[in-house]
C-alpha cells in the first residue's frame, strides 16, 4: 500500500468521522425517530391504495374510491415527519396531528395501509409528543453547583438557635446558675451541729 492511498483512507476515514458525530448531534436536537415512523407511516398509505400486487397470472388492484383521500393522508404524514426534524418546537402539534391521522386513515385508506401505515404514524406520533429537548453536562452540573453553593451561604447566614445543645468551643453563659466555692473554715463538725440543736431546742421548750 503506498502512502498517497493511505493517506486517502485516512482522509475518509476522517470525513466519515467527522460526518457521523455531526449527524449523531443533529439527530439528539430533535425528535429523530418520531419523525421517522411518521414517514414511514405515510408510506404505505399513500402507496398502496394505488398498488398492482401480482399472483402468478392474477393481478389484484386494491384501488377504491377513496384513493384520493389515501394519498392525501400520506403526503400528509410525510409532512409531519420532515416537520419533527426541521421544526422541533411544533412537536406537540405535529404529534397530535399524525395520531389523528393515523385513526382516520382505518377507514379511509385500507385499515390504515394494512394497519402497517397505522402502527408506524401512531408510534411516531406518540413519540413526538413525549419528547423533550436534552441538557448539556457541563449545564446540569453547573446547575448543581450552584444550588450547593447557595445552601452553604444559607447555612452560614443562619443565627445561632437558643435551642441548640452547648458546645465545649462556646463562651460560659453568664446567665447560667453558679454554685460558691466552699470556704476553708466550712468543717462539719457533728458535736457543734448536736449541741446547737440541744441548745435551740432548750430555749424553745424555756420559750
């Protein structure tokens, strides 16, 4: 292998690389999918309606009248889809269109193209409305963030509670009850607590 056709199949491989994650970030901006069964929804529809199917020597030709009405159906589904991918923000709109469509196309266009065109627009339907545009990383975390920082200036902000248990750290309160220190001359001396008591109750019973 020479250098210029690696060279070339580096290049493409590159390009193919490049193309890929362009397409895979274009696909997460929008309902991708919904838009895709939408599509595919209205295919059928609006196809076989007009559609020959052949059996051996037998030709079967499921036209009806109401051909016009199928086509009309289709078209219109494909519309929706391309829509979905192009407009994101009338998602809910193009949602609920297609689910409409898709039940009326049971009666009007062959049970909804063999209920093949109904499955897909219904599903492509309800995946329209329920999707939701995503966030990027980098802005949920710094989201997150800051609602932590917010609740630590919260916390450092709040006045010392009266009900909080006392800590060793704190100052002594100056309100709380203080009990004197006994005195050097405080002795018990039983024979001076005995003779005080004779001695009031002599001058009592004298009284």
């Amino acid at each position: 292998m020479s250098a210029e056709t690696s060279a070339a199949q580096g290049r493409d491989e590159h390009f193919l690389r490049v193309f890929r994650r362009s397409f895979r970030t274009w696909r997460g901006q929008r309902p991708f999918w919904a838009g895709l069964f939408t599509m595919l929804g209205g295919l059928p529809i609006a196809y076989l309606p007009y559609a020959d199917l052949r059996l051996g020597n037998i030709t079967l030709a499921m036209a009806t009248t109401a051909g016009a009405g199928s086509l009309i159906i289709g078209v219109l589904l494909v519309t929706l889809g391309l829509t979905m991918w192009f407009q994101a923000p009338v998602r809910v709109f193009s949602g609920i269109a297609a689910i409409v469509l898709a039940l009326i196309s049971i009666p009007v266009a062959n049970i909804g193209g063999f209920l093949i065109g109904f499955l897909c627009a219904l599903l492509g339907g309800a995946l329209a409305i329920s999707w939701a545009p995503g966030k990027a990383a980098s802005e949920t975390a710094g989201k997150a963030a800051a609602v932590e920082q917010t609740a630590a200036t919260d916390r450092m902000d709040e006045p010392h509670r009266m009900d909080e248990p006392h800590r060793m750290d704190e100052p002594h309160r100056t309100d709380e009850p203080t009990v004197p220190a006994p005195r050097a001359d405080d002795v018990y001396d039983p024979n001076l607590t005995e003779t005080t008591a004779h001695a009031d109750g002599g001058r009592n019973s004298a009284g």
